[in-house]
C-alpha cells in the first residue's frame, strides 16, 4: 500500500454516500491511528459479520432510552459551567465550558465520576493527551488528525489512554472474578459476550477507545461552534429561544457545517476481495457539497433538513449520536434558559483550513483555538 499522503479521497454528498454503503468494496476492516496503536477499535474497524456481532453486542450503551434519564444531570452541569465563567467575569468556551461540559456528560454516561480529573486533564483529544499537560499542542499535530495521517511526525501518543485502560480493565476483570455486581461501563465490557466467547484484553481495548476517543473532541467541536454561532447572530439565538421544536434542526445544521469528524479510512479492494489502498471517504466534502446544499458556507438553521452526513453513512453511521445530541441538547436548553447576555471579549481564534483543490475546493473550521467571551453588562 502506498503511503497515506499520497491516498486519493472520495468526495461530494453522492460519491460518499455511495461510497459508504458499498462496504465490500469498501472495508472497514483496517486499524487506523497506526501511530498510536496496535489494536482495532470495534466495533468500527470491523466488516460484517464480526461489525453486526459487536455492534449488536455494544448497543445497548448508546440507546436513547438509556441517555435520555441522564438529561437532568447534563443540564446541571451546564448550570454550573456557565454560572463558573460568569461568577469570573469571562471565559473562553472551548476550554472552560466545552471541554469539562464534555468530560463531565461522559462520566455520567459511564458512571464513572471518579475519572473526571483524570479524564480532563487529556484535553480536547486522547492521542494528544502528553503534549495537552505540557501546554504545547501544535496545530500540525491536530491537522495529522484531522487528516487521518499517520505516518507523519506529530506529538500524538496513546500512553495516557492505554495505562488508563490497563488499570481499569484489571479492576473489571478481578470484579467479574470475584462475582461483584456490574458498576460501570468498564464492568459492562469486561463482561460481554460476543459470539458465545468473552472478549480479549485487546477486543476490550477497542471499544472503550472508541468511548473516550470519539465521543470527545467531536462533541467538543460541536457545542463549542454552537455557542460561537448564537453569540454572533443574536436572531438565531432569539427565534431558538422562541421556537424549541427548531433545537434539533439546529444541531444537525451545525453538524453539518462543522462536519467534527471530517474524513475516515477504508481499504478499497478489487474484485476478488484483494485488498488495493487505503482510500479517505471525506465526509465533510459531502456536507459542503454546493450541489447538495445551497451556500453550504452558510449556517441556516432554518434550512430544509436532509440527511447529512456529520455522523457518517450506512452501515458504520455513528453508534454515539443519541449520546452527542442529548449532550447538546441538553447544554443548550440551559443556554437558551440562562442567557448569559454574552459578547465575544475578543475576536475568536479560529483555524480556517482549504481543503481539496480547484473547483472542489471547500473551506472549513480546523479548530476553535479560542472563543472568547464576558457578559455585556460586565464592568470588564
Ligand atoms: C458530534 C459528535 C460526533 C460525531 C460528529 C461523530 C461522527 C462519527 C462518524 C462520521 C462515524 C462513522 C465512521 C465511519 O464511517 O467509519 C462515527 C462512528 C462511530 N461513533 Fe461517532 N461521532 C460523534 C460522537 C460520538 C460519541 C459521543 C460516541 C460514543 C460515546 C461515538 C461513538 C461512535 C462509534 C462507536 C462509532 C462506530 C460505529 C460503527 O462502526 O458501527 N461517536 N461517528
């Protein structure tokens, strides 16, 4: 196989739709973050019939029915972040309210609120965890990311995720050994049966790195673009405020938009199955597609909704989208509530990036370095 820079994309809403629900020319069955890794993260990086069998078998995490009880403990903590950044005058939302808004919902979801220091002290992104807690995130390390290359020098590590995860899986295990009763999310893996057989400490591995690593940087992206949107358009702010039934049509919007996980690998295989190179559905060419959406450089909340493709297409879509969009919601009917009468303290700092080329060229949002803000009526 090639290198991966020198891997071709797949673009344009149809091209990745197609793209997406061809899964046998299109395989998920690789490891992607090489750099960090040595295991698969499951169920994503699986085909049929091992991807239906853990899929299956994880389900149950993510089911609506089982977030929508912890909307209550989400809204308090979204309380009390911005009740904080007020009681200070000022803060900015992607470190001070984003980032532990985020960490404290995935606690709860995993009832694991003993992890929280722990957990935020990784920052935005697991991978970057070592480089967040000395203070030097470099942009070339999150475009690695982005881009999903990772044969490139970057800062990138897994050793704060997996230490983390050697601990509480020998805590898990010895728990299930000693028969004590299911506490956590840990336990629940630790568990499981996937076709008649319990799993392996790698098989382990592969869920819970996808639970702290993808439903982390992604939720990030999208509540702290949400809350820059509605402090520049005071209008959307106001008819959201007077209009709840729109909450969801804005989230998808903004989803869209900021398309938070932007690219995925698959391995294109020819037609004996034979395995050819890596390809990159880039889904945020299908959510910036002009012939799909009218001025897709916009935010329209009040745009026509269809699906997009911000949680992915087909077979893979996102198993943790409830989850993300409880978490969203819920954070904004306590923004919407509380208003804290907001205005940016400086402009925001944001990493605008060109992606393709020529006529397929699109521009997007990298990453909110920081967005500023303090109440209007603050003496500040
Ligand atoms: C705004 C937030 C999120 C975005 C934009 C997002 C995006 C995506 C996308 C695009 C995929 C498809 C990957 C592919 O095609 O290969 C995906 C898959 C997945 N996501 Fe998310 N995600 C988000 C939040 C979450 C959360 C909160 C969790 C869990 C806590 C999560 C867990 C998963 C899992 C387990 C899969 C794999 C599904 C499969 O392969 O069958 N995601 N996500």
């Amino acid at each position: 196989m090639t290198s991966a820079d020198a891997r071709a994309e797949i673009r344009g809403y149809h091209a990745v739709l197609a793209a997406a629900k061809n899964t046998t020319r299109y395989s998920s069955d690789l490891q992607g973050d090489r750099d960090v890794r040595d295991y698969k993260q499951i169920p994503l990086e699986l085909d049929a019939p091992d991807h239906t069998a853990f899929r299956n078998a994880v389900q149950p995490l993510f089911m609506a029915d089982a977030i929508a009880p912890k909307m209550p403990r989400f809204q308090a903590l979204a309380a009390q972040l911005i009740a904080d950044i007020d009681a200070r005058g000022g803060g900015d939302i992607t470190t001070d309210l984003a980032l532990p808004y985020v960490i404290g919902c995935l606690t709860i979801v995993y009832e694991r609120p003993q992890d929280y220091d722990e957990w935020l002290s990784w920052g935005p992104d697991v991978w970057l965890a070592d480089a967040y807690a000395a203070g030097e995130v470099t942009p070339e390390s999150q475009r690695a990311h982005r881009e999903r290359r990772f044969d490139v020098e970057s800062q990138r590590s897994g050793d704060a995720l997996h230490g983390y995860l050697a601990r509480v899986f020998d805590d898990a295990e010895a728990r299930a050994l000693a028969g004590e009763p299911e506490r956590d999310v840990w336990d629940t893996i630790a568990r499981l049966v996937v076709n008649d057989r319990t799993l392996t400490r790698d098989e382990m591995f592969g869920i819970a790195s996808v639970l702290l690593a993808g439903g982390r940087d992604t939720v990030i992206k999208l509540i702290t673009g949400l809350v820059w949107h509605l402090v520049k358009e005071p209008a959307d702010r106001e008819y959201l405020t007077g209009n709840p039934d729109a909450v969801a049509r804005t989230i998808a919007e903004l989803g869209r938009f900021l398309s938070p996980l932007a690219k995925m690998e698959r391995i294109e295989r020819g037609p004996d199955g034979e395995a050819l190179d890596y390809v990159i559905l880039n889904y945020a060419s299908a959510n910036h597609d002009a012939e799909a959406w009218g001025d897709p450089e916009v935010i329209d909340i009040h745009r026509e909704r269809k699906p997009n493709a911000a949680f992915g297409m087909g077979r893979h879509s996102c198993m943790g989208k409830a989850i993300a969009e409880h978490e969203t919601r819920a954070f904004l009917s306590v923004l919407l509530r509380d208003w804290p009468d907001w205005v940016f303290s400086r402009e925001p700092e944001i990493e605008w990036v060109i992606d393709g080329e020529g006529d397929d060229a699109i521009r997007i949002i990298d990453r909110f370095t920081s967005v500023p803000v303090r109440r209007a009526t603050a003496s500040a």
